[in-house]
C-alpha cells in the first residue's frame, strides 16, 4: 500500500472525508423523508377536502332518499356546492361520473357536460382514466399529473386525490400544485447545502488546525530522537513539556535519552579501564621479561591509574628488593669464597700435620708393644714371684 495511506494527517482528513459523506447521505435522506412527509401530509389535506365533500354529498343522498329533494335537484346542488367550495390559493374540487363525463369544475365550468376520457397531461398521462381506475379499485387515492394553473398556460406538477360517491357513480376530486412544497424542498435544499459547506469549511479547518497540532510536535519529536539516534544527549525535547500523549512520548524519550547518556559514559569508562588495563599488561610484561632475562634495574616509571598505581609501585619494590637480595647474595658469595679458600689452605695443613703425626704414631705403636712385650714379661715373672711365695707360705704353715 501507498506509504502516505498510512500517515497521520491522510488519516485526519479520511475521518473528515468520512464525516463529510455521512453528512451529506444523511442529509439526502432527511430530505427524502421531508419530500415524503411533505406529500404525505398534502394528500393528507387532499383526503380530507374529498372526505368534506362526499360528506356533503351524503347529506344531499339523505334528503333524496328522505324525498325532500329529487335526484336531479341534488347533483344539481351537490355541482353547485362542488364549484363553490375552495382551499388555499387555488385548490378546488371537481366531479366526473363513472363515464368520465365533468359533472362539476370550479376553474373550468366548459369542460361540464363533456367527455374527458382521453384528456392526456404533458407527460402523456391520462389522468382522469388513472382517477377512475384508483377510485374504483382502491376507493380513493392519489395520482401525480401535470395541469396548468388558473390564468397560466404552463403546467406544473400537481398531486390529485379522488374518491367515489357510488350513489351517484361520481368520482369527486381535487388537486394542489406542488410548487409550494418544491420551493420549501428547494429552501431546505439550499439551506442543507450551506450548511454542508460551512460545516465542511469548519471539519477542514479543524482537522487542519487538529493535522498541525499533532504532526508538528510529532516532527519535533522525530528530530528529537534522531539527535538522540546521532547521539547528541544534550539536544532539548521541547515534547517533554507538554501534558498529552505526545508529552507523555517526550518525557520517555528524554529519560531514554538520559540512559543511553550514562550508558556511553560507562561504555566510554569502561573501553577508558579497558586500555588501561592493556597499558597496565604491557608494562608488566615488558617488566617481567626483564626480570626473567635478569636485568634487576628495569623498574616501571610511567604513573599507572589510580586503581592500578599500587601495582607498579609493589613491582617496583619487589625489583628493588630482589636487587638488594641479589646484592647481599653477591656480597656473600665472595666472602663464602674466600672462606672457602681459607679453609681448603687449612685443609691442605691438616693434611700434612696429620700425615707427620701418623707417622709419629706409627713410631710410637712400635714403642708401646715393645713396651707390652716387657709388660706381658715382667707380669709372666710377677706370676712365678707369686706361685713361689703361695708355695713357700703352705710349706711354712705345714712345717
């Protein structure tokens, strides 16, 4: 479908256009209803003039068929009464028998006595022979024809009504001209114009005035969300100050507005940590190569972020301190050598001190069982000494 069937001012303007429409069937059938209503309440009038005069015309049947007249004198008085009697501006009444023979004519007193059978209006209708046929089969009604007014000799529309006296085989009629009712018809018509067109003058004022009430807030607000779309967070959103629906619209857009504000801030502080954080890596690395290739003076001099400042400073300690270490292993070393050397010189003397004193001790050895031998000899006498002494004590005590 068509991209403007769906936008808003097309959719104002249908109502409208809708509205219109309905406006104006409504108005045709408020008119038809009044033409109706118009023709209806005339042959409501019309009935009531024929109903008048057959009520005349049955007083007149009563006094003949009382005998105080005959029937000649009646008709004769019932064509008199028929011609006098008149309605408005130029109703009136006539009669014609079942022949279609004019028994009476208030504006045409020569068609009396003559034969009207065939008389056709300017449409061609032969309207008394569509009176008796009305008359005759419904007992009165209506019929719609063309005649000429009194004086004129132009036509016009004109409504009839006629009803039967059977007693005497008369078709009594009358007729109105509808100029009346045209012209009040054609009033309201033009009035129902007017009116429509004012009306439509004030719809289309209105739904313009509705149209531009609605579209350009609305375009504010579209150019509102695509600065917030661009992201321009500090763009004004005139919508939000509003108190309808389309306030309602501004006032949630700036609170999205404001979330996406504080979403970049965070994305933007945490893409901020994030290149800190590779910033932070890379001289740690560069650091701990250096400390695995042992270079104990590459320390990290550039300042870190505040959250990772303690970092560099406890690397820089910890390189400080495995270079004081390393010095004091150094220091120690040295001295650890010359200790050591010293005491491989006192090794080498204990060597050959102890290699003297073996063979001292290897001379002495010799002494001390030399030195046995004379011991274990002078004991062996010792033991002799002995057993002589034990001998010579048992010999004195025996002697």
């Amino acid at each position: 479908m068509p991209a403007f069937l769906y936008r808003i001012p097309f959719r104002i303007y249908l109502i409208v256009i809708v509205a219109l429409a309905l406006s104006i069937v409504l108005s045709v059938l408020l008119l038809s209803r009044a033409v109706d209503n118009a023709y209806q309440m005339r042959e409501i009038e019309l009935h009531g003039m024929t109903d008048a005069a057959i009520s005349l015309l049955d007083d007149l049947q009563s006094k003949v068929e009382a005998g105080e007249m005959d029937r000649a004198a009646a008709e004769a008085r019932g064509r008199q009464l028929l011609e006098t009697l008149r309605f408005g501006e130029s109703g009136y009444l006539f009669a014609l028998d079942n022949d279609l023979i004019v028994k009476a004519h208030a504006t045409l007193p020569e068609w009396v006595g003559t034969d009207k059978s065939d008389y056709a209006d300017v449409k061609g209708l032969k309207l008394f022979q569509e009176m008796r046929e009305v008359a005759l089969r419904d007992g009165a009604g209506t019929v719609e024809y063309w005649f000429q007014k009194p004086g004129e000799t132009d036509p016009e529309k004109k409504l009839g009504s006629v009803q039967e006296f059977e007693p005497w085989g008369w078709l009594v009629g009358t007729g109105a001209y509808v100029s009346d009712i045209n012209a009040e018809l054609a009033s309201m018509r033009m009035a129902s114009i007017i009116t429509l067109i004012v009306g439509m003058l004030l719809l289309i004022a209105v739904s313009t005035v509705l149209v531009r009430s609605v579209t350009r807030p609305l375009a504010a607000f579209v150019g509102s969300m695509s600065d917030v779309a661009d992201g321009r967070y500090n763009t004004e959103i005139p919508a939000a100050k509003r108190h309808d629906e389309i306030g309602d619209l501004g006032r949630n857009l700036s609170a999205f507005r404001d979330k996406l504000a504080d979403s970049e801030r965070l994305a933007a502080a945490r893409e901020e940590d994030r290149r800190e954080q590779e910033r932070v890596v890379a001289d740690l690395g560069v650091g701990l190569r250096a400390l695995s290739e042992g270079d104990l003076t590459r320390t990290i001099d550039t300042t870190f972020a505040p959250a990772y400042e303690q970092l560099r400073q406890d690397f820089n300690a910890t390189v400080d301190t495995l270079n004081a270490l390393m010095g004091e292993i150094v220091e120690n070393s040295t001295e650890i050598t010359t200790r050591a050397e010293e005491i491989s010189g006192a090794s080498d003397d204990l060597s050959r001190r102890t290699e003297n004193q073996a063979a001292t001790l290897e001379e002495t050895a010799a002494a001390m069982d030399e030195m046995t031998a004379s011991v274990r000899a002078a004991a062996d006498g010792a033991a002799q000494v002995e057993n002589v002494v034990r001998e010579a004590r048992g010999n004195a005590e025996q002697s």
